[in-house]
C-alpha cells in the first residue's frame, strides 16, 4: 500500500478552534468561560485544548434557516394612502 493514511487532529487550540468557527479568540474564550464548551487541559496553566466533534455540535446547534422575506410577516404597517390621510400623517406638500 503506497498511500499513506493522514491522521486527523481531534483536540484543536482555541486560536485554530476559534477560526474553524469563524469567530474572534475572546468570543471563544467567553463561549468557554460560560461553560458553552468543555476544554482538555493536560496539566495546570497549560493551554485550553478543544474537542473538533463539541465545535461540529455547536455549529449544528446553531444553525437555522432566515424566513423568505416576502413569506414573513412585516413588523411595522405598510403605509399606504388610504391609512396615511385617515391616520392624519399625510404632509402637505
């Protein structure tokens, strides 16, 4: 066999961890801090290491689908002429 198997890193630093989830360091640091992700830590005061698989479960955790925009409804009245006059909010011009 000739080709040679690549070995695939389960535990990733946080400045790599916060890259692969497209965020800053300190956000992943609070994401932490708040305990969103467990950490390794092999020895007091050594670096925070993380878990590939908890990232994919964040993200997949995270992930949602934005309404068509047209299909959602609208937050505010749409004026029109007819309820702007009665509504008093039509300007001279």
């Amino acid at each position: 066999m000739t080709a040679t198997a690549t070995l695939q890193r389960r535990l990733i630093r946080t400045k790599e961890a916060a890259s692969y989830l497209s965020m800053s360091d300190w956000k992943l640091r609070r994401l932490i801090q708040d305990g969103a992700f467990p950490v390794v830590q092999d020895h007091e005061g050594g670096p925070f290491l993380l878990d590939v698989r908890d990232l994919d479960g964040y993200i997949e955790n995270h992930k949602r689908t934005i309404p068509d925009e047209f299909s959602a409804p609208t937050k505010f009245p749409v004026l029109t002429a007819s309820n702007q006059t009665r509504n008093g909010s039509r300007r001279a011009g």
